[in-house]
C-alpha cells in the first residue's frame, strides 16, 4: 500500500514568487556516462534568457532521440551545480513515478520559450 505524501510547510506568497520557473525547449540531449546515476546532458533554448545546460535522470522514460523539441519546466534561479565535471545551469522539473523513476514537468500545449510560469 503506498502511503500518502507530506505536503511541505506552507509558505507566503512572497516565497513562491521567489521562484523562477520557465519553459523552454530541449534542443539537444547527449549521453552523461560520468554521472553516478544514469543521466542525460541537455541544452535547452529558454529563449530570451539564451540556451542553458542541465542534467537529467530522466533515462528510464525518455532515449536521446525522443527529447529534442520537447518544451520543459525549469527551475533558473538556483544558480549553477557541479556535476562531475559538468557545470548544470537549470533545474528541469518532473515527477516521480511509482518506480521512483522521473517523468517530465511539461506545458499542456506550446508556449514561447522563456515563458514564466504564472
């Protein structure tokens, strides 16, 4: 039986708005076989905040070739992380599924790039 989540302590709307979360589109996605978990490197397009890296452990639902053009959430303003060798500049957000393993955070239908979720 699965037990239920917690949700997480409430926070003002000042907080949330804190969050800078953008839609933009994976343009590329490349192999990531130095990562401890297995991962994938992508470059999104976010428009007019220019293309930015991240890396992903999204590789049990999604091969190299099903990402490109697909439009993601992102999380720009956490500042940069190291991994390896590799600096991710976003957060691209998803959901866990009942394996644990990720599924994307994506818009319902297109929108432009750099679009801030509201």
């Amino acid at each position: 039986m699965h037990t239920p989540a917690q949700a997480m302590p409430t926070i003002s709307w000042q907080h949330f708005e804190q969050t800078d979360i953008r839609v933009g589109t994976i343009i590329e996605a490349t192999e990531f076989p130095e990562a401890r978990k297995p991962a994938y490197k992508l470059l999104i397009d976010l428009g007019p905040l220019g293309i930015k890296r991240s890396s992903a452990q999204i590789t049990k639902h999604y091969t190299l070739d099903d990402l490109p053009g697909k439009q993601v959430l992102c999380v720009v303003n956490l500042g940069n992380k190291q991994i390896g060798k590799y600096m991710s500049e976003v957060l691209v957000t998803g959901f866990a599924d009942e394996h644990g393993d990720i599924v994307l955070a994506q818009p319902a239908g297109p929108v432009p790039n750099g679009s801030k979720l509201m």
